[in-house]
C-alpha cells in the first residue's frame, strides 16, 4: 500500500502525463484538421463514428457532443458494422473512425467496405504510418508518446487525445455553424441547464397565488393574506387590483408601493408595542425588487442571491403581476 504523499506524486505524474499529451495535439494540427472541417461545414449527410474497444466509448461520447452543438452525427461500432450495421451509413455521410493503432481487424474489414460504397473516411488515429491512415481521405493525428501509465496498460492519454480532438472538431463545427444559446436550449429543454437558457419566469409565477395588500390596510389583514396565499410575503400596492393571472389583464394591474414579508412582521413587533393600530405602509419595504415576466429564471435566482432574499414581486410595464418565489425554481432544477 502507497503512502499518502506517494500515492499524491503518482497522481501528479498521472495528471501531468495526460496534460503533455493533450498540449502536443497544437503541433499536430494541420490543413487536414481545416479540410475536415470544411468537408463537414459543406456536407449535406450526417456524420458517422466508429471505433472498437476504447476508442468506441470515446466515439460514442463525440457523437453526443455533436448532436448537443448542432451536427448530427451517429454512432457505429465497428465490430456490429462488419455484421450488418454498415447500413447507418447512407449516401454523402462522413465516417469518422477512432484508433490507436490503426491496425486492429475490425477497422481493416471494415474500410474496404466504406470505401467500397464512396464515403469519405477520416482517421483519427494515434499511428500514421498505419492501414487506417493509409487508407483516409483525412488524418487526424491524435499520436501520445506515452500512455499515462507506465507498462501502457491501458488506454489513457491516448483515449484523452481522442477526447480533446473530437471537442475541438465539434465546437468549431459549431462556431462555424452560428450555432446559439437558443439553439443548445432546444436541444436540452428537459435538463437544468436548458432550463437556464429557456425558462422564464412568466411560466412559473402563474402557479402561485397572488398576495396583495393597501398601504392603509391593518396587520391583521396583511397577516391574513400572507398565511392564504403562502408565499411568505404581500406586496403592497395602490390602483386596480389584479383579480387573476390572465395576460390581458396586465394592463389593469396595479402599481407596487412596497412589500412585507415574515421578516418584516418580526421587526414589526419589537417596535411597534401596539400592534393593532399597525397598517401597511408602517411596516413594508419601500420600492422592493421586482422581476419581469419575460425576464428568465435563472435572472430571477441570481438577483434573489445577490439581495439575500427569496421572494421576488413579478411585473410587467411597471404593473404587479405576481411573485415568484426561491422554491418555485430550486424545484426546477435551476441552482
């Protein structure tokens, strides 16, 4: 068993070792590196990725890079692609094959068969003196010259290179392509991260009640509709009261004066001995924040965390519409 310090120094060794390896990929990009890009810019199929041990796992993980940035892509083993699922690939599709050596027999039964139907083959392969790079339209050159581990054991910096490769490809890909936060938002509205760059804040406060007060109403009032519509806070206002939540009504919606929460209430009573002369406007928060409905939630979030609170009055051209509340968007993800 490894002492502490020992077992710290090899994982320094382990990290620096992969580190190198993705820092000599610089020198190793080229006019293929431009020219696969253009061919995939000016491409009307899809890209292919195939590989076989490691290297498959590492392919499957580009795919999914692809089609989250905007180029479609699909994966196919190469070991299934020799026994009937060489039929992914169609007419004007890219095929993108991931290996070390170059040499394994999967890839060398199975680039015949590619090149047989006239797709274009890119390698992204770590030897380029071998079949598969023999064989490319295309080479990118991933080549370590070492794994991270000593003996080579197992595929690492070698798999990281690949990994690296395929982020720059894809992310280029996507720069190229204009390809906008909207865009990714599409493509990921059921994780918290789409939900960041899609929710708004208009599609959650509607959930809630709307707890509204007068300047000149009494505590009990106020403490009557704080507890009914339990949201730990009114919001204070003069004009029309908003009756429902229907957009149309926005433009009758009266104006926020201020806003009395929990909190207000607790300092309300160590100053104030004689509460039942206590009205609104003794006790609210004068001009509190407030949030548009169009604005997104994850705005909402971040202006509660920069004031320390966690309720915020909704509006639209000035009106109050409603409240969006720290819960309503902890329970959509959105940290």
């Amino acid at each position: 068993m490894k002492k502490n310090g020992e077992i710290i120094r090899f994982a320094y060794q382990i990290i620096d070792n992969e580190a190198n390896a993705i820092s000599n990929l610089k020198a190793k990009l080229d006019d293929d590196f431009a020219g696969v890009v253009e061919l995939i810019l000016e491409n009307k199929g899809n890209l292919v990725f195939s590989g076989i041990g490691k290297s498959a796992i590492i392919a499957q993980k580009i795919v999914a890079t692809m089609n989250s940035t905007g180029t479609t892509a699909v994966f196919m083993h190469a070991a299934d692609a020799i026994h009937g699922d060489l039929g992914i690939v169609r007419d004007n599709d890219i095929v993108v094959i991931l290996s070390k050596s170059g040499e394994t027999p999967e890839i060398k039964m199975l680039v015949p068969l590619i090149k047989l139907r006239g797709n274009k083959i890119v390698a992204m392969v770590g030897n380029r003196r071998s079949y598969l790079a023999s064989q490319a339209d295309f080479i990118l050159d991933v080549t370590v010259e070492e794994e991270a581990v000593p003996g080579s054991l197992a595929p690492t910096s070698s798999t990281t290179a690949q990994l690296v490769m395929g982020d720059a490809l894809a992310l280029i890909l996507m720069s190229s392509r204009g390809f906008s936060t909207d865009d990714f938002a599409k493509l990921h509205p059921g994780g918290a991260l789409g939900k960041q760059l899609y929710l708004r804040v208009k599609d959650l406060y509607v959930r809630n009640e709307r707890p509204e007060v007068r300047p000149d109403d009494n505590l009990t009032r106020v403490i009557i509709e704080m507890t009914h519509k339990r949201l730990g806070a009114t919001v204070v206002t003069c004009g029309d009261v908003l009756q429902n939540n229907s957009e149309n009504d926005s433009e009758n919606a009266s104006t926020i004066v201020g806003i009395i929460t929990d909190g207000d209430l607790r300092r309300m009573l160590m100053k104030y001995p004689n509460i039942e002369q206590v009205k609104a406007a003794q006790i609210m928060t004068s001009n509190p924040k407030t949030i548009d409905e169009d604005a997104l939630v994850v705005d909402a979030l971040h202006r509660m965390r920069e004031n320390s609170i966690t309720q915020l009055p909704v509006v639209h051209n000035g009106k109050y519409l409603g409240i969006i509340h720290l819960h309503d968007i902890l329970k959509e993800g959105i940290f």
